[in-house]
C-alpha cells in the first residue's frame, strides 16, 4: 500500500470523534440547530486517514463496497496496476465528528484522467459512507458546496488533477439517509438492481416467493440431482477451502462468460488476487462469505457474498455447465443461501446489479442506480462523449427484452474473437514465472510445469536451463536499478498475462520492495511490508526491532570502526561482527566469510586495524559458542490473508568457510520447537510472504534468533523434493490456479553444493569415500541434474574460455533459446 498523506490539512488534524451514545446525541442536536459547516480535507493515500475511515465505517450509513478493507485490498491489487491515485474526501463537523467521507480515485481514461470512485468498476454499489442522520444535519446546498469546494481542492494538486469526472452505479439512498450525489445532473445506469426483505421463516418466504407448481419442480430437480451424489451445502471458512471454492468459481464463471461472448473479468489484472485476498483475509473473516453446493465428490455451485448492515449481498456466483446443469444446479444453491440469510437472521438479500430475470422473481424492489458525468478540461472531452454516447444506448439495450435477445446472440457469436476465448479453449494462457535467482530457485518452479524467464548474473547456469524459455544477463542487481526495471516492466507489459515474479537475493528483495508500485501493475508478486523488509534486510534495524518486539537475539551494538573504541564495545565475549548489509566493499575485503568472530578482548584490538580499512558500519553481537551445523532454520509462507500456508524446517550440515561462510549441505528436518519458534515469530511480525529464519540452539538447547530473510532461498529445492513446493503454492495463489498439494516437508531430504561442499567435508575429516558416496545419495544436487545437464557444464565452459563459448549473449537485454 502506498503512503498515505494528507494534502489540505483540517482545522482539525486528528478527526477524532466519540461513535458512542454521546456523539448520536449531539449529531440530534446539530440536526435541530443550523446545518453545521464542514471542515474538509483531502489524503492521497490510506494510511492518514485509516483510523478514522474504521471507526467510521462501524456507525456510518454506507455499503459493504465502502469499508476500508475492501477498498483498501482493490488499490492493493488492481488499483497499483491500473494507476488509480486515491483520492479520499473527508468533510467534519465543528465538533470534529465526519459528516461524510468520499472514497474516490483519479485515473488514467482514454488519454486524459477520470474523477471516480475508488474501485468503481469492480463494485456493485458506488457511494459515500455518510452520518447518520446525514440528511437532517446536512442541507442539499451545504453539501453541493463541499462538493464544489473539493473539486476545486482536488484540481489545485498538481498529482490529483482530473479532466473529466465519472461516478457510475451510485443508489438512491444510503442506508437511511438520501444519496447526496443523486441531487447532481445524474442520468439512469444501464442496469437496474433488485432486493427482497426477508421474513423470519425460510418455508414461510419460499412458499410466499414461489407458486406450488415451481416449488414442485424445485424438488423433482433437486431429486435428479441427488442421483449424481449427496446434496450438501458448505460454507468454507479455512484459507485451503476457501482458495479451492474461489478457483472452482472463476473456473466455471470464466467458462459462461467464454460461451457469451463477454470478456473475463478474472483475466484483468489484479481481480484474481483481488478476490483471494478478501476471501481469506482475516480481517474481512466477518465480511466476505464463500459456500458451494457440493454433490458427491462434485462442486456444482460456487457463490461468493457478503454480509454487511444486517443484509446479505449475492455478488458473484457459478455452476457446472456440464450434465449437472440440466436440473439447475444455480438455483439450487440460490435457495440454499437465501435459507443461510434467514437463518442467520439477516433482514434483507440484496441481488445486487444486474437484471437477469430471476433476480426479478424473487425480488420485492428494484434499485435505479444513477450515473454522474461532467467535463473538467478539454482533454477530458473525447472520453465524456464517447461515455455520453454509449450510456443511453446501453440502457435501452439492456432495458429492452427483444434488443437484448439479439445483442446477445451476436455477441456470443462474436466475442470469441473480439476477446480472443473460445467455450472449447481455454480463457487466457498461464502466467510466466520471472526468475531472478539461480537454478535451485528455477528447479522447483519448472519442476511444477510453470514456464520461466530467468534473469541472472551473466555466466550464471540457470541462463542456460533447458526450462528457460526467454533470458536476461544482468552483471549487478544493486547497480542500475532503473534500467533493470525498465526491461523487467516492458517485458512483462509484453506479455499475455502478468507474470509471476520470484527472487532470492538481497539486492533482488529491496528492488521490489522499494519500486514495488511501479513493478505491481506489470507483475504478481508476494513481498512483506516495505518498512519490515528495511528492517530485516539492515542488521542494526533488525536488531532494534527484535528487541521492540521481545524475539530471543543475542545482544548486539551497531557501530563504526573508526569512531569506536575497541574496549568499550561493553559485550560479554565471544563476539562475532559482521556488516549491515552485504556491501561491494566487503565481499572484496573479506571474501567468502560473512562476519568475523572475536574470541578475546585481545583477538578483537588485533582485527580492529583491518575493520577500520574496511570503512563499513558493523554490528558486534555476542556469539553463541558452538559450530555452523548448530544453525536450523523454520521456512514459512505466509499467503496474502495472513495465513501460514506451509512450513518446514531444516539444519545446516556443512558450510565454506566452515566458520561464517556460505551452507554448501543442508538437510530437510521436522523439529517442532523450531517450527513453534518460528511461526510464534512470524505471526508477531505480521509477517507475509515467504521468509527463513535462522536460529542457533546452545549448548542448554535453547534457540537464539539470528536473521530473518524474507526471500525465496535455495532451501526450497530440497523441500520441493522432499513433497513441499512453496514457489509452486505461491504462483497458484497469484494466478488463482489449483494449489499443489500441501503436505509436511519429509525430513531427511539433502542438498549440496557439490564443488564448494567438497572442500568443507575435507574440513571437516570426511573421508573421500564417505563424501562421495553421500553426495551420490544426496537428493538436491545445485546445478547438477540429469533432466538438464547442461546448465554446469556450460557456465563453467564460459568461466573458463571467456565469452567465445558463452551463450546466451551477455549483453543486458532478453533473448530466447
């Protein structure tokens, strides 16, 4: 999420106020007195005005398309990737409390930018979140001059300026009070939308709503159906069910709209993700409700709803298009939802837009939803006209049964190849997965049937992976990174479908995190918060923030060589120091080894001239005694609902340098205090993503926190053969397909490096034989494959004979094999 900050600051700034009896109270008598001014203020983000809009939102008049979390998910998701600005419109009463907040958005529209609400084309109800009692406290001209007042406001920033304005699907009434905007030019929206009340008793309101001769032929389909299986209707509430339900229904939905001839809403940027993130986000646990018809081993229906203000929203909903839909599986799973609103006791089922008859059928009021237009500038006249234009012409199609007969049928002939799907193919073609990494990050992706494009340090082998299908030379990923962008965005902007984005290095890490909205509306990619990844990638900022947070680190001071005195580092020793982060200048001085360690006050006054050449910031930390192979690690993913979606564990065997330097053998293991520890601290991070925390156990057994990565690392290799496929759960996810399956890590699963490990084991007294015959057994072997032998042999042919011999070209630019 961007940062938010206020643009016109209120006279007052915290827009705090009381949502309790006292703050109903005085709203009563602002409402008998004159109409209290407003006080306005404009954030270009959520953050500054977060606070408020929750509060708000819990005693406001407004629709579930109006929370703070919905909204807040879309500009995540497909607001970044279709450049929308949030534009969100605060107006307070003298005392401080929001009369009304305007949730809206300026975009890019046909060359020019649009004034709109915040995810206006998604959402069936666009509106403001008002007072209550809004229309007594408020007049028409009060609030008509707000309006004016933050046009004005609006076009005064230079980042927030509009050519046109556009404020479609808006009701004639929210909650109780009037819709304000409704006393604007409006013109009637093409489509209508249609609600029930609902009684007490499901029986009761079926018999009222269908005649005996429907109800009939209700259960004689019901009874066809129940041939094919068991009849049962399931509300999926853990993130695995609810991720399955939400694929089966984009499956099937994407398939209607392929036979109608309309274009797939699921293959737009960003509304895949949209919809699993609400789905599964706790924080909208109470909001969103996911269910299926299930028959026998069969989904046959899927809906996704929402449940807000004591109604239940009917939003998005599929069936099987197979044999199962002779006998109106759809309905069935319609009757069985209105039956769940009243057993819940909710007052009223809101269809929602749309005009499908039967909606009408079971409906006691239809909605008329009203559209603003206007123009701003010039620029903003083409896109006024043509909208102006088409408007009318869609309502009397659409309002018109024998023209919306014949619209239909020619465009489910012709959509096919207006929109490039077809009933028999499928919709869009799979994502690529992008991958900055080497080829123990390329093999459990291609290992799972996804395509990739590897961008990689020249000479690197996973450039000439037989699984690469397009490749990028790129000598450094911390130097420039603006040109590394540029072809990472045009390439993906080349491609069907956003690719899928993995990475495995640091510098990999704060690229996209730090140009994480630049990189979103071309790619699909989970990352941690971009203040959390600051703070684990630098180590002093690490430590800070796990001493905030109470995580077991040994005790550590940051400082510089040339300003510290030796002796007052005031650490009980051993120490080990090591840089802030991994820099150009200390890989050249201090090569393959990632810290030094201290043993004595005396050890550390004689390493302090070399530190102070190195003219870097270091951390001391106290060392925990011991060897490399007492460092184990706890793996997680965690999915964008904040849920750990899987996790295992693992132990380092052998390292080069055997003291601070690089794993070269690792082994998959199932330790459950380490698990416990790990998972303990990635729920109180908040933590998304996937991450590796190392910890080291002393010699009493108990764990001290070292680093956390969060980062694909060359564990998932070995985990992927061990049963447990995190980059393949992850691109699932992202491309809303079938999730692998999910299953523990089996321990004992190894990995080396065997050119590297090969020193460390004679470090270490392994003899020869012993080495080769575990390296012969070794599950993972880094590079080496016998389904893609060449990758090795080529990188070291390149190393060895220079440039003659290596392909692909070494020019920064994407080539295919």
């Amino acid at each position: 999420m961007t940062g938010a900050t206020p643009l016109t600051a209120p006279r007052n700034a915290a827009l705090a106020f009381d949502a309790g009896a006292d703050a109903a109270a005085r709203r009563t008598d602002l409402a008998r007195n004159a109409p209290a001014p407003l006080d306005l203020s404009i954030h270009d983000g959520f953050d500054s005005v977060e606070t408020l809009w929750r509060s708000f939102e819990r005693v406001a008049d407004c629709t579930p398309y109006q929370s703070f979390e919905w909204l807040a998910a879309w500009q995540r998701h497909i607001g970044v990737r279709d450049r929308a600005r949030p534009v969100i419109a605060v107006a307070a009463f003298a005392d401080g409390e929001p009369a009304f907040l305007l949730p809206l958005a300026v975009e890019p529209s046909y060359a020019s930018r649009r004034l709109c609400w915040l995810g206006q084309d998604l959402n069936d109800y666009n509106a403001p979140l008002l007072a209550r009692n809004f229309s007594q406290a408020v007049t028409a001209e009060s609030f008509l001059a707000a309006w004016r007042e933050l046009r004005a406001r609006i076009q005064r920033e230079a980042a927030l300026r509009y050519d046109w304005i556009e404020l479609e699907k808006m009701p004639p009434q929210v909650g109780a009070a009037l819709n304000p905007f409704c006393q604007l030019a409006t013109a009637a929206n093409p489509s209508g939308a249609y609600a029930t009340e609902l009684g007490s008793d499901w029986k009761q309101f079926y018999a009222d709503k269908r005649s005996s001769a429907t109800r009939r032929r209700d259960r004689t389909k019901r009874k066809h159906l129940s041939e094919f299986g068991a009849i049962d209707f399931v509300t999926d509430t853990d993130a695995a069910a609810v991720t399955h339900t939400l694929q089966i229904l984009m499956q099937q939905k994407s398939r209607q709209f392929a036979h109608r001839g309309i274009a797939d809403m699921f293959a737009r940027p960003g509304w895949r993700e949209f919809f699993l993130d609400v789905a599964r986000n706790p924080a909208t646990r109470d909001l969103v409700h996911v269910s299926r018809v299930q028959i026998g081993e069969h989904c046959a229906a899927a809906n996704l709803g929402l449940t807000f203000g004591g109604a239940y929203y009917h939003m998005l909903a599929s069936y099987d298009d197979g044999e199962l839909s002779r006998y109106g599986p759809g309905a069935l799973h319609l009757r069985e939802l209105l039956a769940h609103a009243i057993g819940r006791g909710l007052r009223r089922f809101d269809f929602t837009i749309g005009d499908e008859p039967y909606k009408r059928e079971w409906s006691d009021s239809a909605i008329t939803l009203w559209d603003y237009r206007t123009v701003a500038t010039y620029r903003g006249w083409p896109a006024f006209c043509r909208a102006a234009l088409l408007r009318p012409l869609k309502r009397f199609i659409k309002q018109t049964p024998w023209a919306w007969r014949m619209v239909s049928h020619a465009r489910a002939r012709l959509g096919p190849l207006v929109h490039g799907t077809s009933p028999l193919a499928p919709a869009s073609v799979p994502p690529l997965a992008c991958v900055m990494g080497d080829m123990d990050l390329l093999r459990p992706i291609a290992a799972a049937g996804i395509g990739c494009a590897v961008v990689a340090r020249a000479g690197s082998p996973a450039l000439y992976s037989r699984h690469a299908q397009a490749r990028l030379p790129w000598p450094e990923f911390s130097e420039n990174v603006e040109g590394l962008l540029d072809k990472l965005v045009a390439f993906a902007r080349a491609q069907p479908a956003p690719p899928v984005l993995f990475y495995e290095e640091d510098p990999q890490l704060l690229m996209i995190s730090r140009y994480r909205d630049r990189l979103a509306p071309a790619f699909r990619f989970v990352i941690a918060d971009a203040e959390l990844v600051e703070n684990l990638v630098d180590k002093a900022r690490f430590q800070a923030l796990a001493e905030r947070c109470g995580l077991p680190v040994p005790p550590a001071h940051r400082f510089h060589p040339a300003a510290q005195d030796p002796d007052k580092l005031e650490l009980r020793f051993p120490i080990i120091l090591k840089p802030l982060t991994r820099l150009a200048r200390w890989n050249d001085n201090a090569g393959l080894h990632k810290a030094f360690a201290a043993e004595s006050p005396q050890a550390l006054r004689a390493l302090w001239p070399q530190l102070v050449a190195l003219d870097v910031e270091l951390l001391a930390q106290q060392l925990i005694p011991g060897a490399e192979t007492q460092i184990e690690s706890y793996h997680c993913y965690v999915d964008q609902g904040g849920s750990i979606t899987a996790e295992f564990t693992g132990r380092k065997i052998r390292t080069w340098p055997p003291a601070f330097g690089h794993t070269t053998a690792l082994e998959i293991t199932d330790d459950d205090a380490v698990r416990r520890q790990g998972r303990a601290i990635a729920e109180r991070l908040g933590l998304t993503g996937v991450a590796k925390f190392d910890f080291k156990r002393d010699a009493a057994g108990t764990l001290h926190l070292l680093e956390i990565n969060p980062r694909f690392t060359l564990w998932h290799h070995p985990a992927a053969l061990a049963g447990l496929n995190v980059p393949a759960l992850v691109y699932a996810d992202l491309t809303a397909t079938p999730r692998p399956p999910i299953r523990p890590a089996r321990p004992g699963v190894r990995w080396c490096r065997a050119w590297k490990d090969f020193p460390a084991a004679r470090a270490m007294g392994v003899p020869l034989a012993d080495w080769l015959m575990w390296t012969w057994r070794c599950e993972a072997k880094s590079s080496l494959s016998w389904d893609d032998p060449l990758p090795l042999a080529r990188a070291t042919l390149r190393r060895l004979l220079g440039r003659r011999i290596a392909a692909p070209a070494d020019e920064p630019d994407w080539s295919a094999p």
